[in-house]
C-alpha cells in the first residue's frame, strides 16, 4: 500500500524535490521556493540560495518580484467594484479615463502611427478587463513604430524605464494610437495597467490603498505590496536576467536601493506586486472556495466564476493561441493554455498534466501560480531567475509536471 500525503503520494512529492533540486544544483537557478497545496493541506520546499554566488539560503518567508504573476491579484479590485456596481462591464470608460475617449486606430498594426482611422466605438471596461481594448505588448511586433513608442514613453511598467506617476502616464497613454480596434483582438499587458488607475479614480483611493483594504488585509497578504520595507529588505533576493548567449548572472534589480526598495510613482497591476508563496497561496484558495476566506467574503461567487472562465471569442482566441504556439523560441513554451478570463489564463484544452479550467499565470521574473478546480489543487513556484533564457521556464514546465503526477487518490 502506497502511503499518501493529503492527495500527494510520498513518492511523488520526493520527485517534486528531486526535480526542483536537479534544476537548483544545474547552476542555472540559484534558489526557489515552491508550494503545492491540495484541499486544506500544503507542501512547501525552499532550495538554493538567494544569490548565484551563495549567500543566505531561501525560506518559505523570502520575497519575490511576481511580475505578471501580479496580473490574477491585482484584478480582484476591479471585480469588487463590479460586485458593488460601481462600474459596469460595457460602460464606455471614458468618464473616469477621458484620455481614453476619442481614440484613432492605426490602419495597419506595423504601420507609421499617423496613418490612422477612427476608432468604431468607445473602450469600455469589459474591453480593458478582457485585454481587448486595443493596445498590448506584441513581442512579435518589436521594432514597430507603435512598440517602439510604448516604451519610449515608459508606458512598459515593468521596462528599463520606471513608469512616471499615474496621471502623466495615462496623459502618454492617450498620444498613442491604438493598434486594433476596440474589443477586436486580445493583447498582452497593458490593460492590467490601465485597470489600476481606473479604480484608483472610480473610488477616490490610490490602487494600492484600494487593493490592501479590500483584498490584501481580508486574506492575511502582510508580505504583498508594491515595494518591499526597508526593514524587510532582506528577504527579497537579487533580480537576475542571465545573458541569453553565455547565460552568465546579469543582476537586473538588485534588493538595496533597488526598483523595490521604496514605494514607486506607478502601482502597476500588470506586473508590479512583490509576495511570498503563502500570501499567493491565500488568494487562489480564496479563488477555489469561490470568493470566500474562512468566514469573510472577498469577492461574490458569479464574480469568480467571470474571472476564472474563457472571455475570447473564437476569433480571439485563434490568435491567441497561434501567438503563443508560433513563438515558443522567445516564450520557451510558456503561455499555452488556450483561453485568457479577466486578468488570468484559462486552459481550454488538455495540452499538457493540467486539467481543463486550471486558470493562473507566469511572470517574467521566473515565476508562476495557478489553481486547479477539477483537483482543488494550487501551485506557486517562485524563483530570483528571470526569463531572458530557457531556463527558468523549463524549471516551471517540470514543476507543474510533477505536481501533477505527485497526486494519489
């Protein structure tokens, strides 16, 4: 007989280690902190060290940069304000974003970005929460004017560049033209952005005040925020981006004096959140037990339901996916799910160990979270190793391997 750990097989969290560790003692990832939960149980393995030349080892309490692993949290605001009906799904937006009203549309995508037409209709909130509102990251369209444009004005949050403070950047949002027209084609990123000074301005609070009373507090989430306290610096360990070519250490964002170490002029919801594996762990159990955290109601049920369902057309979502199945050279493989709810994937096919309705989503910064309904399954795995080469997402790749074959029931 098989002894089983709350679902796990004892074997096969052994094989969760042993792979994690494999891919610590490779050299490649320094360090990494993993949580696997299952019902009202959770797993927990920390390897490595925060730093590629040693020093002090990862705890289950270490910090990291999420990046768009920010995207899922940093909805729940904008899903508060529709529970409360304080906005509406097809409100045009352009009463609290007027930079937004009036929009031209570029002729073509690639195109210089005066050769314009109007755009048919007015962004509304449901194009912004469905990353549908007409402007996104294309990491296949780098070079053109447009993305050229998008990080030259610092609109990029998460860029070389910190994005200025929220009014100024929505001021150089609205100089743009849009590359599609509203509610036509998903795009990555830049809507979460948007979403953050949207509530800022439909409830009179900054978006981090607004996040932490309403979502962060309830769930316990005391180590989530925008920047990491001066006192608890730390625990957040280096930001690497290896060098594509030699793979060597590059720091990208070091913890002292780093993007982190003091509240930035720009709370980005598309990639901005520091946390730790609990804190991540509290919110996709709130996800799973449909809204609610012990006795407290964070978000209502059909709320959830919204969130964690596929909101692309059929048209959407073939682009979607050719994007993300046409480009595994520059993702090395990450973002093939299918579908896309507000703020997270959502897998509509069977294409790899998880079920069909995991939702969830990576960041850049090497880390990733999901949930799993059809298991009641969670998994966090956060790393310091950004992905600028293979590495770090072949990590993630056999963490949700094993994760999925560590289950016995």
């Amino acid at each position: 007989m098989t002894t089983t750990t709350r679902g796990f097989s004892a074997a096969g969290l052994r094989r969760v280690r042993d792979v994690l560790a494999r891919h610590v003692d490779s050299g490649k990832i320094p360090g990494l902190v993993a949580l696997v939960g299952r019902g009202d149980e959770t797993h927990v393995e920390a390897i490595g060290t925060m730093r590629h030349d040693g020093g002090a080892p990862m705890r289950r309490d270490t910090i990291f940069r999420m990046a768009s692993t920010s995207k899922p949290v940093a909805m729940a605001p904008v899903m508060i304000l529709l529970d409360e009906c304080r906005l509406r799904l097809d409100d045009p937006v352009d009463q609290w974003l007027p930079e937004l009203a009036d929009r031209q549309v570029l002729k073509r995508a690639d195109g210089p970005l005066d050769d314009t037409v109007p755009a048919r209709r007015p962004i509304t909130v449901r194009d912004l929460m469905t990353s549908t509102f007409g402007l996104g990251m294309d990491v296949t369209t780098l070079g053109t004017p447009i993305q050229a444009a998008i990080f030259e004005q610092a609109i990029w949050s998460q860029g070389g560049e910190p994005a200025p403070e929220p009014d100024e950047w929505m001021r150089r949002l609205g100089t743009l033209p849009l590359m599609y027209q509203p509610g036509e084609r998903w795009q990555y990123h830049i809507s979460h952005d948007v979403l953050g000074v949207l509530v800022a301005r439909v409830t009179g609070q900054p978006f981090e005040q607004f996040l932490r009373e309403r979502v962060l507090d309830p769930l316990g989430m005391k180590d989530t925020g925008f920047h990491v306290p001066a006192d608890q610096l730390d625990r957040l360990p280096p930001s690497y981006a290896p060098d594509p070519q030699s793979g060597e250490f590059i720091v990208w964002d070091e913890a002292a004096g780093g993007r982190y170490s003091r509240p930035p002029a720009f709370s980005a919801g598309g990639g901005g959140l520091v946390s730790t594996v609990d804190d991540y762990h509290a919110y996709f159990r709130m996800l799973l037990n449909q809204g609610t955290h012990g006795t407290e109601r964070v978000l209502s049920r059909p709320a959830v339901q919204l969130m964690t369902t596929n909101r692309l057309t059929p048209e959407q979502q073939t682009v979607r996916e050719a994007l993300a199945r046409d480009n595994v050279h520059v993702s090395f493989g990450q973002g093939q799910h299918g579908g896309w709810g507000f703020g997270m994937a959502v897998r509509t096919y069977r294409g790899d160990y998880a079920s069909i309705g995991q939702f969830g989503w990576d960041g850049g910064t090497g880390t990733t979270a999901y949930a799993d309904p059809d298991q009641q399954l969670t998994g966090i795995l956060l790393t310091q190793v950004g992905m600028s080469t293979p590495d770090p997402a072949r990590l993630i790749h056999d963490f949700w391997t094993t994760l999925y074959q560590a289950m016995d029931d």
